[in-house]
C-alpha cells in the first residue's frame, strides 16, 4: 500500500494544484479582458450556500496538505484565510504544493496502519487507513470500502453527540 498511498495523494494534489493554478489564470485574463473588476470574480459564487472563489481555492489547499500530514504523520502548515487578490491565492496554491511535494513515497511507508486522528465539533474519532479503506486494488472495492468509512465516521459522530448530551 505503500507506493498505492503516494500515488493516490501527492501527484494528484500536484495535478490539481497545477489546473487550479491555470483555471484562475484564465479568469484573470477574462477578468482584465472584459474590464472585470478581480474583486467580483473572488467573491463570485456558484451557488448562495458555497464558498466564494477564494474560499474554494483555501479548501482546496486545506484538503491537499491535511490530508498528505495526516499520511505522512506530521502537523500541517497553518495559513491564514485572508487572500484576496489572484496573487495572493497563486502563492497559497505555491506554498501548499510546496508542502505536499518534500514528502517523497517513503515518507508514506507506515500510512496504512497509522492512526489518524479527526477532531470534530462532536469529538474526537479515529482510524487507520487499511482498516477503513481496505483495498484500493478496485474502483468496487474502493467505493464499497469507502461507504463503510463515511458510515462509521457518521454513526461515531452521532455517538459522541448522544454522548454529550
């Protein structure tokens, strides 16, 4: 699981990182080509109840350099959530890849068995790679195995509620 656990993280990260990158560029350009202010397209949502475009892109950083710390077994980076212009968000989108890119596929060796960690608002729950995700040989295997995951992370997080309460 090993090299399965780095190539499904980092180069993908990096992948998407890159058409990330690419995508506000073209924004940008569209923005300065019709006289756009850049500020309306930062703020622009898709839908009322989702992140604004700077938003979207923290989350997408967020997601890329907790997850490899959490495989990896160290503390991710802290960054403020204060972008505001492109700039800004392609040095976010620069300094997490830069993050995600030191960890080469040894770093990854004990992924599958350590224990991770998830703080929520409910408590604290807990797991390991190989015994909520199982094989990732599959597309059937990986999706089955990952409905298992979502559904005990939902009824732990229920549990801890009732708990509280």
């Amino acid at each position: 699981m090993l090299n399965d656990l780095y190539t499904f993280s980092v180069p993908v990260f990096l992948r998407g990182h890159a058409v990330l990158s690419e995508l506000l560029r073209k924004g940008e350009a569209h923005a300065a080509g019709y006289k756009i202010t850049p500020s309306a397209l930062l703020t622009a949502r898709l839908f009322p109840d989702m992140f604004p475009l700077t938003g979207q892109v923290q989350a997408a950083c967020d997601t890329a350099k907790r997850a490899t710390a959490r495989l990896v077994g160290v503390e991710p980076p802290r960054f403020e959530d204060n972008e505001a212009t492109f700039e800004e968000l392609y040095a976010r989108i620069q300094r997490t890849s830069e993050f995600v890119e030191k960890f080469q596929a040894d770093a990854f060796r004990d992924a599958d068995t350590r224990k991770i960690e998830l703080k929520m608002s409910a408590g604290v729950v807990s797991l390991t790679i190989a015994s909520r995700m199982g094989c990732l040989s599959s597309r059937r295997g990986w999706a089955r195995n990952s409905l298992r995951a979502c559904r005990l992370a939902s009824s732990t997080v229920s549990g801890l509620r009732r708990q509280r309460e």
